[in-house]
C-alpha cells in the first residue's frame, strides 16, 4: 500500500538531525483515516503518511487553528505476550502562541506513543501502564481520532519567544519578573496550597 514511490523522490530532501527514531522519508500519502487494526497487527504491517491538521476540530479547540501536515508512522505488531499493539510516532509543525505576547510562532511537536488495542474499556486496566489503551469497535479504528489525541498531549504546556524575537520588549520582562531571570512569577492565587495556607494563618 504505501510502496510504489520513486526511490530518488522520496530521498530528494536534506533532512538531517531528523528524529532519532528513524530516517523518515518524505511523506507524500494520506494516512486511511479507517483500518482494522487487529489485521494489521496480525500481518505486522506500517503505515506511514500525513494527517492534515486544519482538518482536526478538537487541536484547534486546544492550540488555535492550524495549517500544514502531521507526519505519522504507526507499527502494527502483537507482542510476545500476545498483545495487540501500535507503536506510533509523529511529527508536526504547529503555530503556537507566545505566552508573553500572543503572537503565535512556530513550534515542533513530536511524540512517540505506545498504544494496546482493546475491545472493551473494561478491558483497558489489564494493559501495563506502558501502554496506552485504545479502543477497537468493530474491528474498526479511527486513526485520525489517534493522531488528535497524541498531538494534543504532545502539546508543550507554554511557549515563549525568544526574547529577541518576543513582541514584549525585554526591559517589561526584567521589571515585571524582579531581575530573577524568570518571566513567571506565579501569582498566589494560582497555587491552591498557597491559598490553603493563607487561609490557615487568618485564624
Ligand atoms: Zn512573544
């Protein structure tokens, strides 16, 4: 399925300092959105190809919309204990905003994820915490749906400009920071412990 491109098209680009995990070639396909992925298991079969990211509702809610392409390679495979597994990696692009000014920059997301295919979320607490459960209706699997929810816990938690680059001038981070070299002073009531105890001194 995904073999038939030219060798000397898919070696075209310099991409070195790639992921570590492996060389990717470059994608040029979609990813099926629907497998069954118990079939796949059972042949050890790979996919590999794009997912578009303007296409996912869910990423946007949580990182505004985006553009472009995530790229995604799923190992199908069962384990010795019999489990039936996906071993994924992706890699993505996104455009992301700066927690100090807003204005969004660009920000490499990639994940590598271990899932265990289950057919019942009863089924889910069997698996070793190494996994993370997914679950298989029908024989059937969403894999866009698993993109999405990888992408969005691969999502860092704050981004930042460099200060050169940061539409807030870096003399407004010295004064607001107090010289510490830290941007994030967490204000009290961000901390619930901290208002426990503030609480607690009152009486
Ligand atoms: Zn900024």
């Amino acid at each position: 399925m995904s073999e038939g491109g030219p060798q000397e098209l898919r070696q075209g680009f310099d991409t070195d300092g790639g992921s570590a995990y492996h060389c990717a070639p470059m994608l040029t396909s979609q990813l099926p959105s629907r497998v069954e992925p118990y079939k796949l298991a059972a042949r050890h079969e790979r996919l590999e190809g794009l997912v578009a990211l303007d296409g996912l509702k869910r990423l946007a809610e949580e990182a505004g919309v985006q553009t472009g392409d995530c790229q995604v390679t799923l190992d199908f495979t069962i384990d010795a204990q019999g489990r039936h597994e996906i071993r994924g990696f992706l890699e993505a692009q996104l455009r992301l905003g700066c927690r100090r000014c807003l204005v969004p920059m660009a920000q490499a997301v990639t994940s590598e994820f271990l899932l265990g295919m289950v057919t019942d979320e009863a089924l889910a607490g069997e698996l070793p915490a190494s996994h993370e459960p997914v679950l298989v209706k029908n024989e059937q699997l969403d894999l866009l749906t698993v993109v999405e929810d990888e992408l969005i816990l691969s999502l860092p938690q704050v981004v930042y400009h460099d200060e050169a680059d940061c539409f807030v001038p870096a003399h407004q981070l010295v004064s607001k920071a107090d010289d510490d070299g830290s941007a994030e002073a967490p204000a009290a009531a961000d901390n619930p412990f901290a208002v426990l105890s503030a609480l607690k001194g009152k009486k």
